[in-house]
C-alpha cells in the first residue's frame, strides 16, 4: 500500500502555493487558482494518483517557513530535500535548473547543452514546464536566448515578479560575494 502524502496551502506574493510532502521530501510546490479546498485537494490526488491528506506534516510547514523567508528577502536557497516525480530527462533538467544562482538567468539552451545538446531545447522547454515544484527549482529563471521572458507555467506575470524579487536580493557591487 502507499502512504498517503501531506498537502499545506499558503498565501504569498503570488497567489496561493499548494506544498505537497511525504514525510521526508517535498514532492509538489503548485500555484493554487482557484476551486473549494475539497476541489483542490481533489485535483492533487487525481494528479499524483495517491491519497492527500489535508494536513501539513514537517515538511509542509518548513516550506511554509521557506517561503515566508524568501519573500521577505531573507532566504537565498532553499534547503528542504526534494523528490519530485519525472523521467529520467526532466530529473536532469530541473538538476542543472538548481545550478542557477539567484537573480541570475540561463537560456533553455544553456540547459539543453548541458542535458543531451541543441537539439534538445524544445525537450527542454516541455521539461521546464511539468516541474513541479515552482520556485525552489526555479525554472522562472529560464529565459529565452534573446533575453525575453517565454513562457511560464504560472503566468508571465509571475515569472516577472520572481526574477524582480530575486533580483533586488542578490547583492550586487562592493557586496557580491
């Protein structure tokens, strides 16, 4: 039988997250729109074809806890173990996604030179696209190789706001590391 999996919502900047956790590693980081939190809890079950609980666990709150930080400006990585569920390719992907500092970009090129090479760009994309967990693997900072922002899964507008956020943080001058 497979253990149930623990969902916490939050309000932030930009709109409601949906944090899905087993008791050891954050699963799911959604943007929430909209729906009763019956229905919610409905489509997380539905998408990941296991039983939610509508309660947090650890894992859940310390999310909570991250998230609270990193819109306040005062946390610059994130620390929590992740497992998030794809193939073999958007495993790699969302890896060389995490290898991109804060307020800083890459081109899906960049990412599809690392992966398996050019040919591998609109693979890339799709890959940026089902990573499920927004913002602590921040495919809001893949952009396209002419410096526009393409699209996100969760709106342009907030890919916007992230990389501004996260771009006021990061240290610049006398005070970059």
């Amino acid at each position: 039988m497979t253990e149930a999996l623990f969902c916490e919502w939050f309000n932030t900047p930009v709109g409601d997250l949906v944090a899905v956790a087993d008791d050891t590693h954050l699963r799911v980081l959604g943007f929430e729109e909209d729906g009763s939190p019956a229905d919610r809890l409905e489509r997380q079950r539905r998408r990941l074809g296991r039983d939610v609980i509508a309660a947090g666990n650890a894992i859940t709150t310390a999310m909570g806890r991250e998230l609270k930080a990193y819109f306040a400006g005062e946390l610059f990585d994130f620390t929590l173990p992740l497992s998030p569920a794809g193939s073999e390719f958007e495993q790699k992907v969302w890896v060389e996604l995490l290898k991109v500092p804060l307020g800083e970009t890459c081109s899906y090129g960049d990412i599809a030179r690392n992966v398996g090479g050019m040919e591998t760009v609109r693979a890339v994309g799709k890959a940026n696209g089902a990573n499920p967990i927004a913002i602590v693997i921040p495919c809001h900072r893949c952009i396209g190789s002419d410096g526009s922002l393409t699209g996100y899964g969760g709106g342009l507008w907030r890919k916007k706001f992230l990389l501004r956020h996260e771009g006021e943080m990061r240290p610049v001058g006398l005070f970059a590391l």
